[in-house]
C-alpha cells in the first residue's frame, strides 16, 4: 500500500465518492443485530444449526475486522495530516477500534465452544458478546458517519478511498464472494439497486451474479433464515 500520510500523491486530486461505507456500516449494523437472535434461537444440542449460524458469526466478525482494518491503515493518518482540526476525532477512532478489536477477540473462541456443543450456556455467551459488539458499533459508526466521512470526501483522492475496499477484496475468503456481493445489493434500497449495480459493477460480474453469485447467496439465506431473511435496514 502506497504512503498513508503527507500530500496527495502527484497527479492525483482531493474529493471522492464515500457512499459505499454507508452500505457497508448498514450491514454491519444489521448483522450484529441479527446475529445474537440467530445464536439465541438454535435449539439446544442442534450442532447441525449451530454450525451454520456459526458460519455466518465468523463471517460477520471476519468481515468487520478486515474493515476496520482497512480503514486504520488508509485513512486515520491521511486525515490527521491534511485536516489537523480533526486529529481529536482520528484519535476517538482508533480507540473505538481497539476496543472493537478487543470484543473480537472474545469471539472466535466462544463460537468453536458452542459450534461444538451448542448448549443454552455457551450459546448465551457467543450471543453477549455480539451484543456488545453490536452496542459499541452502534456508537461507533454514528460518529464515523458524521464526523469522519464528510472531512474523507473532501481530502481523500478516489484511489485512496478505493484501497479500503482493495483490502476487502484481498483478505475476505474467495467462497464468500456470492454473500459479501448479496449483502452490498440487499443493502441498496429497492428502487435504486438497478442504477447502483449499473455504476458499480462491472458488466461482467453483474453477468456472473446473475447466472452464478445470486444463486449461492439465495442457498446460504434459506440456510441461514430458514423462515424468512429480514430486511437490511
């Protein structure tokens, strides 16, 4: 990854589209929503469900650190730099993602204890502490939203912006894809989802979603949300 402090590289401009990160932080916002019901309803010894639903946390959990780690090492630094009247708000950021990291820490070794048993009790805790996930999230993408994306709009180039999701792109799981890329267009409302693929799809994965990708996301919400996958809101 090129320089992450100092002027804009050469030949390069401030001003970027940040509207994705909107998409982003409302699936995340449903997820940890989402998630601890989903732990919460698994039967007791159902290991067969568990292991699904288990699936989905460490999806979840993966997906949120990749992000914030993306966004640690491609924004704060550039903001600090070119903005100094925000360097108090850069600073609240990195602390809400030390914190954020330290709840995800608690995770993946509760999941590996309830994917095996699936007991009310060990369940009980995966789903406390994706509650408190969900709860600093909250609090979290707020702030960001208001007071960080706006100042990113207007000093960040395009491809600066873009590394965020590069990063994604590179460390989420290959077989993931169909998921990730269903989240981003279940997320879009309805009536502007033709128009957000038209612009940030490239006609050959919008072909691929359709003969491929869709049918893959489809069989994992009717695993996941056997009675109905709640909306993206």
């Amino acid at each position: 990854m090129p320089s992450t402090s100092g002027p804009l590289p050469a030949g390069e401009t401030a001003g970027c589209d940040t509207s994705d990160i909107l998409i982003i932080h409302r699936i995340f916002r449903w997820g940890f929503r989402e998630a601890p019901r989903l732990v919460r309803e698994v039967r007791p010894g159902d290991t067969e469900r568990a292991a699904i639903v288990a699936d989905t946390v460490d999806l979840m959990t993966l997906g949120l650190h990749v992000h914030h780690e993306g966004e640690d090492e491609a924004m704060w630094d550039r903001l600090e730099h070119r903005r100094p009247a925000c360097g108090a708000t850069v600073d609240l950021m990195r602390e809400q993602h030390r914190v954020v990291a330290g709840l995800l820490e608690r995770v993946p070794p509760l999941v590996e204890t309830w994917r095996a048993d699936a007991s009310i009790e060990s369940g009980e805790r995966l789903a406390a502490a994706l509650d408190d996930i969900g709860a600093t999230l909250g609090v979290h993408l707020g702030q960001e939203e208001a007071d960080i994306v706006p100042v990113a709009a207007e000093e960040l180039s395009q491809r600066e912006w873009d590394e965020m999701a590069e990063h994604g792109r590179t460390l989420l799981p290959k077989d993931r894809v169909p998921i990730q890329l269903g989240l981003m267009i279940d997320a879009v409302p309805a009536a502007d989802r033709d128009d957000w693929s038209r612009r940030n799809l490239p006609a050959p994965v919008r072909l691929l979603w359709l003969v491929l990708l869709k049918r893959k996301y489809t069989a994992w919400q009717r695993a996941t949300f056997p009675t109905g996958m709640p909306a993206l809101v």
